[in-house]
C-alpha cells in the first residue's frame, strides 16, 4: 500500500510503485554501509518524480537510469563532500513544504473526489469547491481508518511494560494489545480490504476501487530512450531537455534523504557511513532498477 501512494503521488500507474520496491533492496544490503536503510519509493522523490516525469511511465524510468547514471558518476569521482553545502533550513524547509502538499493531496483519495488537478493550489480550490461531491462510503471508511491507526498509535505509546510476576493472563493481554499495535498498518489494510470485497460480494460497492494490477514482475529490459506521441516520437534529446533541472535536483534530493536518514541512525548505532559509497550504491540501485520499470527510489524513515 505504501508503494501504490507512492506511486499515486507521482502522478504514474500504481504497479510502478510495486516495481520501484524490490530491486533497491537487493542492491543495496551488498553495496550500502548503512546496515538500518531500505531504498525504495517515498513521498519526496514520488513528488518530485510527479514535476519531472509529466505523468509519463516512460520519462520516470528514464529519470530513474539518468539519475543513477549520475549518482554512480558522483560515487567514482568521490564528490559526496558536495552534501556538506546543503544546509539544514534548506532541507527542512523543502521536507515541510513536500510533506504539507502530499498530505493535503491525499485529502481527495479520503473524500473520494476525481479529477482535482495536481498542482497545490488548484487542489485546494477544487477540493473544497467540490466538498459536497465527497463519497460517503469513501469518507467514512477513510477516516475510519486515521482513527483506527491514530488509536493504536498512542495505545501503543501508552502502553506499561508487563512484568514477568503478572498473572499469565495480564502477560497475554499485554502481548495482543502490543502485537496489534504495532502490526497496525497491515490489520488496517486488511480491514479495508474485506469491507471492500465484502461489499463486492454483494453486488454494490459504495467505495472507490484501485481496479485491476498487472500481475507478475516486469521484464527486465533497458529503459526506453524515446517515446511514441500523437503528433511523432519524442526523441533522447528532447526528453532530456524535458526534465531539465530534474536531471540535478532528483539525484541529489535521494541521495540527501538517505544519507540523512543513514547518519541519524549511524549517530544512534554507533557506526559510520562513506557518502561516497552511498552514492554508488544509489547509482547502481537506480540505474538497475530502470531495468525492471522502477522509478527514481530512495530511503525514508518510514520504510
């Protein structure tokens, strides 16, 4: 599910995001030197993802080779130092502004609203304009699920440790409550799950649907260099021209997520990271992972 809104926000069909989680994986347990850090799709890079790509599967795959390309170049020539001249209001100020405008894009999947355009300020006229249009079946069960996850997140915060001298009984509640707690995510997925195929069964589906995925893996192939359009093929050249700054800020944003992400657990796990090395490990993670329809990917705290 994490890798579908992923995906959703990026503005690409949802089995891109399935596509873009597995190949960074295996890449980056052999190369990476941060033993805490998963790579795949995140909220950021799926926005920034969403301004280059234009849309397109094709343009987001290329991004993803182009980027890695760029990454694995910066990796060999030992330009992590670059990082050190980022400063922190810069990355936090663009990590609220993402987060503020993702969260609020999701707002419409909740009330069950199409066709809000994708630009921030237009998705907020157009959700609330269109307010008393919300799916009831969507709302309800969409906020449903915030209370149902909200709930046991501070269930599990607030949750006294058992000790062992309590009765068995004490021990097994304990067990449950933390277990469920903390599987919150996938029983929340399954619940919403069954109530949409329960709803299916019955012949009236009050809920919008994510429809049908392709099954299997993708092939694995060289990304496309040029793309077919109704009025010819847009050519290397132009698709390169197309993403423009994208080509600098895409790889250098992943690579800023995941080497703060990696510091901050290194700091917490008493280890040390080579940038250097992360940026070969993200440039043969992306670049890999175009071979099997991924788009740019990265590691997030969440994952």
């Amino acid at each position: 599910p994490t890798s579908q809104r992923c995906a959703g926000a990026a503005f690409v069909p949802v089995q891109y995001g399935l596509y873009s989680s597995f190949m960074g994986c295996f890449v980056y347990c052999f190369l990476g030197t941060a033993k805490d850090v998963t790579l795949g799709p995140t909220a950021i890079m799926s926005l920034l993802v969403s301004s280059y790509a234009f849309h397109q599967p094709v343009y987001a795959i290329l991004l993803a080779f182009l980027a890695g390309c760029i990454q694995l170049a910066m990796g060999l020539l030992h330009l992590g130092f670059l990082l050190d001249f980022i400063s922190c209001p810069v990355i936090k100020g663009f990590t609220s502004a993402a987060s503020i405008t993702i969260s609020f894009s999701q707002i419409k999947n909740i009330l069950g609203l199409q066709g809000i355009p994708r630009q921030f300020f237009l998705q907020v006229y157009e959700t609330l304009r269109r307010i008393g249009e919300t799916r009831a079946g969507d709302a309800v069960l969409g906020l449903a699920c915030l209370a149902v996850l909200a709930g046991l997140q501070a269930m599990k915060s607030r949750l006294p440790r058992a000790a062992c001298a309590e009765p068995l009984a004490a021990r097994v509640s304990y067990l449950i409550v933390w277990t469920s707690a903390t599987a919150r995510n996938a029983l929340v997925v399954l619940f919403a799950g069954l109530v949409a195929y329960s709803f299916q069964v019955m012949g009236s589906q009050p809920l919008t649907l994510t429809g049908s995925i392709p099954q299997g893996l993708p092939a694995f192939r060289l990304p496309r260099f040029s793309m077919a359009a109704p009025n010819g093929t847009v050519t290397f050249r132009s698709m390169v021209e197309d993403m423009g700054i994208g080509l600098a800020v895409v790889p250098l944003m992943g690579l800023l997520e995941t080497v703060a992400i990696a510091k901050a657990f290194a700091s917490q796990n008493d280890y040390r990271i080579d940038p250097n090395q992360e940026l070969l490990a993200m440039g043969f993670a992306n670049i890999l992972g175009s071979f099997v329809s991924s788009y740019p990917i990265t590691g997030s705290f969440g994952r």
